[in-house]
DNA sequence: TGCGTCAGGTTTACCGGTAACGTATCAAAA
DNA sequence: TTTTGATACGTTACCGGTAAACCTGACGCA
C-alpha cells in the first residue's frame, strides 16, 4: 500500500490538505485542481487510510460495533442484515461479536470494540453489567440497544415489547376459544426476552379467567428438538391441554412433529403457537400460528437512528417497530 | 476516553513506551515497574487504543475482515459463528460484509475494508473482480477463500468441492435404484457454487447411463417457495421423474411440501435430496437425505490458517474440510 | 582499575491523516 | 484608490501509539 496523499500532493503539485479536501469531497479548491489530484490519485492507485482518519480526529471514525447473542440465529441473520444493508449504503462499517446471551461476554467484546474508537455501537437487548454501562458512559459514543424495548436505554432503543408479544397470543388464543393453554421454552444461558413473552402470556390468560395450566421450561437451545421433546414432557403431565404456545417457530414446529407422531390433530385436537414468523412456518402443511418479528426493519431502524445521531440530526430516543400476530392454522 | 499511555506514564512515573510495554505483555521491565504501572492503568480506567496502535505499525492490526454473500443464510451464520469464536479467542476483531453473491459488490466492500488496514481477509467464494484481485495483491495483507476448494487460491483456501458433493449425492440415488432423475435449483444473482453441484450430479449420472431427465433452475432466491413451485414446473414437464435433487435443503423442503400436497408418497413415488443439513432437515417426519457441510469447522480453519499466517507459522495453502453424505429417508 | 555486558529503562522519530490557522490572490465595494 | 471579503490554498501542530536507537548504573571478570 505505497500511495498516500503526499505521494499525490507531490505528484499533483499541491499540499497535501488540499488532497485531503478534495478526496473527501469538501470544499476550498477550483475546479482544475479537483480535477487534476482525483487523476492523480486513480493513477497511483490511492486507497484511503481510515485508520489514519479516524486516529487524526475522533469525528471522522466510520466504524460501528455490533452485538448479538448468537450468529447462527435465523432472527439475528435478518436484524445483521438490515443494519449492514443500511450501514453500507451510509457509508459506514460494520464490526461485530456474538455473546452467547451473556452479559458478562458482550462486556468482554465491549472492550475489545471500543478500542478501535467506533463511531457507535448496536447492542442486542437491554441487560447489561455495570462495567458496560460504565465503559459506554466513558466512551460517550452513541448506543443503540435493539430487540426489546428498555424503559430507560443507554443512548437510543428500537424494538418492540416481548411482553406484549405474549400477551397479544394469549387474547387471541382465547378468543379463538381455547381455555387449557400450555408453554414451552428454552432458556440456553439466559434469554430473557422469552421469558418475557411467557409472563405476557401467563398473565392475559389470568385475567381473562382460564390461567395456564402447565409449562416446561427447558435449559437448552431452543430449537426443534427442545419443541419436540418439550411437548412431550408438558403432555406426559398434562394430557387435556388444547393449545401450547411456544418459545419461538424451531420449537413449535419441533412440537409439530411430535404431535404428528402422536397422532393428533393440529389444531382439531391440540393448537400449536409460535413466535418469530421463521420462512420454513409459513410453508408447512398447516401454516403455523405465529407473531412475525420485522427483523430487517429493527436492523434497518437502529442503523438509521445511530447515523443520524452522528450527523447530530435529532432522532427518536425510542423507535418501536411493530410485531404482527398471523393467525396460521394450527392455532 | 481520556486516560492515555502519557498519563499513565506521568502518574507511574515512568515513560510512555515503558507503559507501553508493560500493558502489551512485553519485556524489559522490574516487577515493581509492572505492578505500579497496571495498578495505575487501572485506577484511571484505561481503554487501550488499537486505532493508535494499528496505525503506529502495521503489524499490530488485529483486525480481520470477512465477506459473505448473505448474512441471511442459515450455512453462512454458522460459518460467521466458527470464524467468530476462533478470533475471539485468538484476540482478533471481526468486520463483516455481504455482497449478495456479486463480485462487483464484493470488491466495492473490500475497497472499505481496505482502507482499515486489516490484519488480514476472509472471503467466500472464489470468483473476483481483476480490481479486487489487484487491490489484494497491492495490500499484501493474507487472505483465505473459503467455501469453496479453488485450484489456484488467491493466498489460503478452506472448504470441499461442490462438483464433489453433487457427484457423491448422484452415485448415491443410482446406488438406490433410481434411474429418472431431475434437479431443481435457484441462483439469486448468480450462485455459482450451486451451479458446480449441478454439474457435478449430471456428469456422474451421465457416465453411470442414467442421465438427467430434467432441470428447473429458477431465477429466485433458494429457499422453500422456489423448492415447491420448482418441484411442480419440473413434474408439469416430466412427471415420471423417480427423483428430484434439489440446491440446498430448504428447497428441498419445500419440494417435500409440494410433494405431499400432491399426494405423492415420499421416498416410494418419488424421492427427495437436498444440500447443507440444515437442522430442521432432520426432524422432518421422514429425515431428508442430505450432504452436511461442516459450516463451523469451515469458519474455524479459516480463522485459524490466517492466524498461523500471521504469526509466522507454516500453515496449509489448503485445507479440504470434508462433507458428509447422511441417507436419509426420502432419498 | 578498566572494560564489556546486560537488565531496565528513556528519548526520539516517525506513522498518515485532520483541524486550525495563516496567507496570497483577486474581484467587488466603498 | 483603498478597503474588504471570499476563495483557494499552504503550513504546522497534533492524535496515541510503536520501533529503534540510545542511555545508565550495577555487576562480573581479566
């Protein structure tokens, strides 16, 4: 990597802030000098140096750091994709970690980030240690915590009420006449988001005078095995139930399957709900009673508020994207 | 961020570059020095600064950057993953990218990560603009192809042979008795590692006397929709095929769907295969005969070759990570 | 006693940008 | 004609580390 601006400035015969001003596109120089150092610089090949750019002015880091709990998440894939969609297209880059649904490791990727002086960062969820908070407050760049909604954020927040989420099920299963609901969920580590949906959940299906019958809570991942051999347990307990809402889709199409195997009629003998709106539920058989989570958009939203609070635009402190409810046929 | 090397220096009482020693694990210092110095390090709450750092010399990145071609993809999530924890552990930072299968946008991202100066470069696939081609040898920096075994990589290469894994699947269904094959595929863009699995199948069916009936490659993303409406175009044109292989499991899936819906018995009218063992594959009713790709061993090695690179060591050119053939029983 | 050696430091010179500020030029205004 | 202001550029001082050269006192040894 030989070129750098002097190399051009000498070439072009000007200083080297001009060069730094017209590749960054600024202003300050006639239009025969732009033209002669842009040449100039295509000729010896320059690549830009944002390692010297972002060292040289704190203002001028276009990193941003982003955290979240698993990388093989089907969810997660569609959120990492709506920020790098928008983070490119704005110009900025995309460093990221995954931390296990731990908040002591997303405070070990924090430092690790804000040694490179990113511009901001994205985090997943709103559970942190006090050394984050801390590190955050010190560093004084903004944050974004995306997924579920905090009453009080760091810096910035987009995502929805899980909470919420559970409690809209609940309505709609018993609207639907169901009156013997069960649950299923998996907590690998800790995921407290979905433990925020069962006590959604729990709590409409009180009030509205038919509470939950039975739950399973697995200490595993929650994928389709958990639904699978969740289901069985919560039945082998509690054979009445007529309807199970589960932690996410892989789980309830794993309790799909086992109702399958068993011979029971979905949703005739026992309704099946889930939560995330994965593509494989909609191409089941049966479509699979589930809430949609706006993946992308929650991506796309956290990026967009985080580079307009770089470019001191006055964005939301909060943005809630909503979640939709798709009845299905197995609910 | 205000605690840097000086301060801690002048509160030590010590020089910058001792500091600087001390807190990067070097040697050349007392005992006493080193407890006095992270004791201070400490107290002020200092946040190393790895822009300084990598811009003060150029051996000192830690940063790795890694492009793929969607961040949507539930293989190339757990490729993410097991290139993730090696890195992590082996105290590097990860930058990512997607460029949704186009060479062009792979070398428009490469030209910004570039310009981070990054220890070194992951990419996916093995077809590349001559710009991109040129701008790496200009960086010098290491580079691993991944996914893809290439005859002539770039530096490092990490993956299988797609032709491979579709001649393994074509031997396997004549192995099995059948005899009227056909093959449904999709390329987003352009994917050609889909394309070398097609071509491997059709040559090894070829040369045992049992060529492909019938092909249906769509011009849409490889997921369920595109395996159901797939499978129906196919068997609307040749509706004796005895068994259809599909790009990737999730068409598979959605072939399986399409099949059910039409009453065809699976695997006795028609047999189904498909490519990347997803997980759900294999708790289908009937478990989807499939070649598993070891995504997470795929991620680590290539995480690993770059790192031997960088410190020095010996490390394979390439590294053939093999994939398995599961039977299934739809196939 | 003189000299080399070595651990344990310090000093100095960068790295490649950006920001702040200084200055030359020239046209318009007074 | 002089003053003013805008424009276009040059100069210089950093930013926070790292590398390498350079000290310095203690010690061993001839």
């Amino acid at each position: 990597m030989k070129a750098n601006l002097e190399d051009i400035a000498r070439a072009a015969g000007v200083s080297k802030m001009t060069v730094s001003r017209v590749l960054r596109g600024g202003s300050g120089f006639s239009a025969e000098t732009r033209d002669k150092v842009t040449k100039v610089a295509e000729t010896l090949g320059y690549v830009p140096n944002r390692l010297a750019a972002a060292f040289g002015s704190d203002q001028a880091s276009t990193l941003v750091g982003m955290c979240v709990p698993r990388l093989t998440s089907g969810l997660f894939g569609h959120v990492l994709d709506g920020v790098d969609r928008a983070l490119t297209r704005l110009g900025y880059q995309l460093m990221i970690g995954a931390n296990s649904h731990s908040a002591a490791e997303e405070e070990a990727w924090i430092r690790q980030v804000i040694s490179w002086r990113p511009a901001g960062l994205i985090l997943s969820g709103r559970t942190h240690t006090p050394g984050t908070v801390d590190l955050l407050r010190q560093a004084a760049s903004p944050v974004v915590e995306i997924w579920d909604l905090t009453t009080s954020p760091i810096d910035m927040s987009v995502g929805f009420s899980h909470f919420d989420c559970g409690a809209e099920m609940g309505q709609f299963l018993i609207r639907r006449g169901r009156r013997r609901a069960g649950y299923v969920g998996a907590l690998a580590r800790a995921d407290v988001m979905g433990a925020a949906r069962q006590e959604g959940f729990e709590t409409t299906l009180s009030r509205a005078g038919h509470p939950l019958i039975a739950r399973e809570v697995l200490h595993d991942a929650p994928g389709f095995y958990a639904g699978y051999y969740g289901l069985e347990t919560l039945l082998g307990r509690e054979p009445k139930l007529d309807v199970v809402y589960f932690h996410n889709d892989e789980m309830a199409i794993g309790g799909l399957a086992y109702a399958q195997s068993r011979g029971l009629r979905v949703p005739e003998d026992i309704g099946i709900a889930g939560w995330g709106g994965m593509e494989a539920a909609s191409i089941l058989p049966r479509r699979l009673t589930t809430t949609v989570v706006p993946t992308t958009a929650i991506g796309k939203a956290a990026a967009e508020a985080l580079v307009a609070r770089l470019k001191g635009e006055p964005g939301q402190e909060v943005t809630v994207v909503p979640t939709r409810l798709v009845p299905g046929e197995t609910g």
